[in-house]
C-alpha cells in the first residue's frame, strides 16, 4: 500500500470591484489548491548514504587501529 500525503498547500485570493448603478460590489474569490503525492524517496536515499558513510568511516578507523598494532609488533 503506497501512502499519499499532502505535500503542499496553496491559496489563491482575487479581488474584483463591479461599479453598477445602485453602488460598487466588491467580489472576493478564493481558490484553494493541495498537492498530494507520495513522500518524497529521496529522504530515504540520503539515509542510506549517511549510514554508508557512518560505517565506512568505522571500518576505516577499526583498520586503522589494527595497522598501527601490526606497525609496533616486530
């Protein structure tokens, strides 16, 4: 089941004067628009880079460490 949720919200608001013979009429008319879709996949591509990023930077510091004992032993 996909999930749609409102991504946005717009409102649109005009303004008309009509001058007739018995006075003006002013005439307001709102519009409003709502933009659904699906959330957006991109969030869930940076996730998964930052958690790529995160583990890399783990397994390089555990290297690390592991070649500085290596280094020392003779």
């Amino acid at each position: 089941m996909t999930a749609i949720k409102l991504i946005e919200s717009e409102t649109i608001e005009t303004q008309k004067v009509f001058n007739f013979s018995d006075g003006p009429v002013t005439v307001v008319e709102r519009e409003v628009h709502e933009f659904y879709g699906t959330p957006a996949p991109r969030l869930v591509v940076v996730d998964a880079i930052e958690n790529f990023i995160a583990r890399s930077r783990s397994e390089i510091a555990g290297l690390s460490s592991i070649m500085r004992e290596l280094s020392s032993v003779k």
